[in-house]
C-alpha cells in the first residue's frame, strides 16, 4: 500500500484469514466505498474480535491509518 489508491479490501483479507482457522471462508465486501464488511466462518468470529474487541479494534485502527492516505474515513463491520 505504497500508493494512496490502495486497497484497503486486500489488507483487511490478509489480515482476517492469518488470524482464524477456516481461511476459505472469509469474505471481504466493500459497500458505500468506504464500508468494509469482514465476514468469517461462525467458529472464527471471536478470533477476528478478541478479548474485549482489541483485535477488532486493532484492524480498525490499521483501516483509518490506511485511509489517511486516501483522505477516507473506513468503516469496519463484522458479520456474524
């Protein structure tokens, strides 16, 4: 993501299947532009959150430092 028209889609993908078990059944769909919905098997949905959401929060801090590039504010939603 050397550029500012990245996409933050990929590193969302990336960063989901390296942390659950079922890597074939993560989708990642961007809405609206600028709403990226994470969808994971139901197994692995506590993976992507973590204690106490750090995880997801942890993506979500990644996704607005990407979108600083790209003067765009994303927005991260998780599918259960």
């Amino acid at each position: 993501m050397t550029e500012p028209s990245g996409d933050v889609r990929v590193l969302v993908e990336y960063i989901a299947k390296s942390l659950v078990e079922a890597p074939d059944e993560v989708f990642v769909e961007q809405v609206d532009g600028d709403v990226i919905e994470l969808e994971v098997a139901e197994s692995d949905v506590g993976k992507v959150i973590g204690r106490q959401g750090r995880t997801a929060r942890a993506m979500r801090t990644l996704l607005s430092a990407a979108g600083l590039r790209a003067r765009k504010r994303y927005t991260l939603d998780i599918i259960e």
